[in-house]
C-alpha cells in the first residue's frame, strides 16, 4: 500500500465526512437528538453547551480507527481515521473559531469564502427550533449563500 493511497483515503475521508455531517446536522441533532443541540441555537447559551457532546460522538470512531488500524497495521483503516480527525480540526476551526468565535482568533477577517460561510450559518441559526432548518453543512456552502455575499459585495463596491 503506498503512502499517496494512504493519503487519498484520508482525503476521500475527510471529503466524505461533509456529507455525513450534513445528514447527521439534518437527521440527529435536528431530530432524535435536538435535546443535546438545541442549546447551540439559543442566544448566548454559555461558553460550553450540551451540543459540544457531539465533538465525542465523532472523535471516538477516528480515534478507534487509528488506534487499531495502526495496531493491527490496516493502514487505509487508519487513514479514515486520521481523515475523521483532520474533518473534526476543520470543524473546529471553521464552527467554533471563524463562525461562533469562541475563541477570538480571525474575528476581522474579510474574506469572501469567511463571509459566505458566516451567512449561511447565521440562516441556520435563525431558526430557534429544530424544524425548517436551512444549512446544514460546514464547508461546503449552497451557492445562493455565495451569490448574496457577492450581491452584497457588488453593492458596497458601488457605493463607494
């Protein structure tokens, strides 16, 4: 097995794990489960939520995939996990640093890709309630989030 498999495995992972998120958003934390997210869409809930339970539910399978796929040497069953984990720093990064900033590390930050996933996630988060939710995803974002943040770039360009 080469290491550019190894890596491309992780990779597919880590792009796979975007769907998986969004029916996981969509499907469990908006449906049997909206008890542990239901705190995440109410205005300034404290700085740890039940939500961030779910940083567990998804670390222990990468953890468990890396630690016996590198014990039993199954190096692709490593690689999703590693792909797993880099999601999850993704994660991090984008939902709980760039977008809730509960940690003030890119808080002035104009880029159009920032914005766009700003605005989109701001219309998740009008709804106070599990139900008629929009925007599941967390890297991805729908092209109409883009085309508002463009719309409203054009706009401000002209203005001044």
């Amino acid at each position: 097995m080469t290491v550019l498999f190894i890596i491309g495995i992780a990779l597919l992972t880590f792009i796979v794990m975007e769907g998986i998120t969004w029916l996981t958003h969509k499907y469990v934390m908006h449906g049997f489960l909206w008890y542990l997210h239901e705190d995440h869409h109410q205005p300034n809930p404290g700085f740890f939520e039940k939500n961030d339970a779910f940083f567990l539910i998804f670390a222990i399978p990468s953890w468990l995939c890396i630690m016996f796929g590198l014990q039993e040497r199954v190096y692709w069953e490593a690689a999703i996990g590693f792909g797993i984990a880099l999601y999850g720093m993704a994660y991090f990064i984008v939902h709980e640093v760039i977008i809730h900033q509960r940690f003030k590390w890119f808080s002035r930050s104009n880029n159009v890709y920032i914005r766009t996933i700003r605005w989109a996630h701001k219309m998740h988060h009008k709804h106070l309630g599990k139900e008629h939710g929009e925007s599941f995803g967390m890297l991805f974002v729908a092209g109409k989030y883009w085309k508002k943040v463009r719309r409203d770039e054009e706009l401000k360009n002209q203005k001044v």
